[in-house]
C-alpha cells in the first residue's frame, strides 16, 4: 500500500486524530525514514512552545470556523 504522509497527516497525529491504521503506518515510516520522523518532531516542537505562549485566547467563532475548514478539507481528500 502506498501512503502519501503530508502534512495534514503529520498534524492530525500530532493532535491524535488519526485512525489506528493510520497511526500504525506512520510509526512505521518513522522508523524507516527520518527526515519524515524530523518533520513530525519539529511539528511536535513548535506545538510545545505553542502552548507555553501567553496571550488571549481566539474566539469561539475563530476556532469554529478553522475547525470547519479542516473538516472540509479532509472531505475532500
């Protein structure tokens, strides 16, 4: 089975949105390849110095409307 692991993948881990298969596959290509295992820990990385930002929170609105697009994304895939 080829998997095209984009970015959109990488984060949806990173977040632990993926199916179980998918999670399996990507601990996998980790294993094999390390500059997609480098990719996904810079991901991780900037994730973590995300959250330790101070500042106000986005709106409900905000966040309704990236979680929306996301959605509309993946639907398309």
């Amino acid at each position: 089975m080829q998997t095209d692991f984009t970015s959109q993948l990488l984060i949806r881990h990173l977040y632990h949105e993926t199916t179980e298969i998918e999670r399996q596959l990507l601990e996998e290509e980790f294993a094999k390849d390390h500059e997609l295992n480098k990719q996904f820990l810079q991901l991780k990385e900037v994730l973590q110095e995300l959250s330790q930002l101070k500042g106000e929170a986005p709106s409900r609105h905000s966040v309704r409307v990236i979680l929306d697009y996301a959605h509309s994304q993946m639907e398309t895939v």
